[in-house]
C-alpha cells in the first residue's frame, strides 16, 4: 500500500526519522508531506505512533488533469471498491494550486460524480445512502496533477485526547513534538518550560522520554472500516503499550497565570504523566535554570504595538534569566525577527518552522 502523512513545514526530516523507524519504505519527501509504502500493519502503527504527522492518508492514485473530463475519468479509474462498501460514506474535500482546475467546489463535484459511477459499475446499484462509516476522500491539485487520497485518522492527528481545553494561543502538539524532537529529549533527560501555557511541551517531552505512542488515547476513523481488519489495531496498540519505558525523565513548567498553572497540571494529568511533571506559578523574572535541563518554550509574542513591546521586554528578561549553555541548552520558538539582539545571544543554529499560517524560528542555544 501506499500512504501519505502531511506535517508542519520544516518537520519533514523528523517524520521521516519517525516513518523509518515504525517500518516506512520508499520514502519519498516534498514540502509538508511524506509519501511512503507499507503493508495494512503499518496504517494502524503509523496512526498510533507517529508524533509529527497531522495524519494518514491512503493514497489512492495520481494522474494529470486539466479538464474536468480528465479529472472524472481519472477518478473512475481508481479502485475506491478495496476500500469503499456500497452503504459507506464518502464525502469529498480538498485543494488546488497553481492548475487549470481552480474551482474546489466544482472538483468536488466532479471527484464525486466519478467515485459514485465507478462504485455503481461495481455494485450495480444505483442510490447510494452513505449510512455507513466515514470514508473521506481528499485530493490535491498540484501543478495540473491530481492526488486523491483516503483519509485514515479522522480527526487530525494532534488531537491527542489530553487538551481538553487550551489557553489563547496553544502550540499544536505536532509541531511541539518536532520540537521536542529536535531537542533531544531523550529517556532520563530533565526538560523545563518557563511558559507552560497548557502544558503542551511537558506532554510531548513525557511522550518521548517516556516511549508513549501519542495515539494510544484515541480511535481513528478507519478502525470503522471493512477494508481493514479490526485485530491489526488491537494488535498494534498492544505493541506500543509494550513499548513504554520506565527512566528517570522529569519536567518542570512555570507561568505567571494561575489559570495556565491549573490547566497545564490538568492536561499532564489526563495524559497520564502527571506524576512525571511539576507545575508552579513563576514570574519568568525570577526564574532560576533547574541543572542539567533542556528549556523549551514558545514565548508570548503581540501583534499589535503595545503587545509587541512587552514580548520584547519579555524576551530581554528571558536573556537575563535562562542563560543557556552546553549543559543547559534553550530551545525557543517565535515570529519576531530580532528575537536574538533581544535576547542577548545569538542562537547556535536556526530552523524555520511554520506554526500554523505563522512563520517562525526555532533559536537553538547547545553550546
């Protein structure tokens, strides 16, 4: 089988790391998105275990199309009865760039209409009521080349199920486990954010440390499916279960916000390390460095002027307090462009990520 895992710009050597390691070959990497093989094993596995991925997709075939003709004999060429039942339901989404086939909602339909004559030819019937589990057909429009995909996760893999609910501007739990990634949390490692929020970077860093597959709380949409037998899930997260790993990992998250405090002492509790994370509310100004720590934090940053100019007051402070080192090293994500004159140090090495719409760097101090 073939599949596809979109992630965060900038990710994309980590989830491949990620793919390999679970058993992922033929690797093939582009911007935001890695296409590889694999058997109906791996689908579970790759839902269960991947920490950076924003989901699973099948992917189902590929061809060019400039016309609206092309495009619906593509799509009717496709084997969509492997995984489609004749009661399923198979809705359809997706995008277009730089094609002739601009308009989303006229592919829509197009991609619909072939789906439905190429699932009537197989079942010879003509009324589909789609009463049946989700089947959710994506496709991408690229240059006149067209994707079209299953998607297997159903909600998007950052839901982890832990973050009931969040602060104002939460850091997606992919993209926090990249970063996490690139930190080198490891087992026994100490790991310390000064501006918890909800306790997003403590998670993820237990998660690793710790060996926990971040889908072991949740379902995913193709446990629903016929086309997939349902033992390989069972077998699957029995593996990662076993997986877990007993070391001396710890963390310690501070804010200044009792409702930050509260909600990150919550969501380390619902996701199971709650015994492994201490919490305290802590003005960064009077922040001592925990010895031996990686400190990894996504600051405040304001996008109005009042807001901007007390991120940059906090950035100054930050560069007063964390004074990171070899043996203390500081791994922190942010917008602003001259984030290291504020800080006071410049960064051993930079990486362009995008958190969300918003391009960032990630300013890593190792040395």
């Amino acid at each position: 089988m073939r599949f596809c895992c979109p992630c965060h710009f900038g990710l994309e050597s980590v989830l491949a790391f990620e793919l390999r390691k679970i058993g992922g070959e033929n690797l093939e990497v582009s911007d935001g998105r890695i296409s590889f093989s694999g058997d109906v094993s791996l689908l579970a596995r790759a839902n269960i275990r991947l920490a950076t991925a924003e989901r699973v997709y099948i992917e189902l075939g590929s061809f060019k199309a400039e016309t609206f003709s092309e495009l619906f004999d593509g799509v009717k060429a496709l084997e969509l009865e492997e995984y489609i039942g004749k009661t399923d339901a198979f809705p359809v989404k997706g995008h277009s760039l730089k094609s002739k086939l601009h308009s989303i909602p006229d592919c829509q339909s197009i991609i619909k209409k072939a789906a439905v004559e190429r699932l009537k030819s197989v079942y010879h019937i003509e009324r589909f009521e789609e009463t049946g589990p989700k089947h959710q057909i994506q496709f991408n429009i690229l240059k006149d080349i067209v994707t079209v995909y299953l998607d297997t996760s159903g909600e998007g893999l950052h839901k982890r199920g832990y973050r009931r609910t969040s602060n104002e501007a939460p850091i997606k739990e992919t993209l926090a486990a990249g970063i996490v990634d690139l930190a080198r949390v490891r087992s026994g490692s100490t790991v310390c954010d000064p501006m918890c929020g909800s306790g997003t970077f403590l998670i993820e860093s237990a998660y690793k440390a710790l060996g926990i597959a971040p889908g072991l709380k949740r379902s995913f949409s193709a446990e629903m499916w016929d086309s997939v037998p349902k033992n390989i899930w069972q077998e699957e997260r029995a593996s990662a279960l076993g997986d877990i790993r007993e070391n001396d990992f710890k963390a310690y998250g501070f804010d200044i916000d009792d409702f930050a405090v509260s909600l990150s002492r919550s969501n380390c509790k619902a996701a199971g390390v709650g015994g492994r994370v201490t919490v305290e509310k802590r003005d960064i100004v009077k922040h001592v460095p925990i010895d031996g720590a990686i400190t990894i934090c996504n600051p405040p940053y304001g996008e109005r002027m009042l807001e901007l100019r007390q991120a940059e007051d906090l950035y100054r402070k930050m560069g007063q307090v964390l004074h990171p080192s070899k043996t203390n090293p500081a791994y922190i994500i942010t917008p602003h462009e001259e984030f290291e004159k504020l800080f006071g140090k410049k960064a051993d090495k930079k990486r362009k990520l995008y958190n969300g719409m918003l391009k960032c760097n990630l300013y890593m101090y190792y040395l």
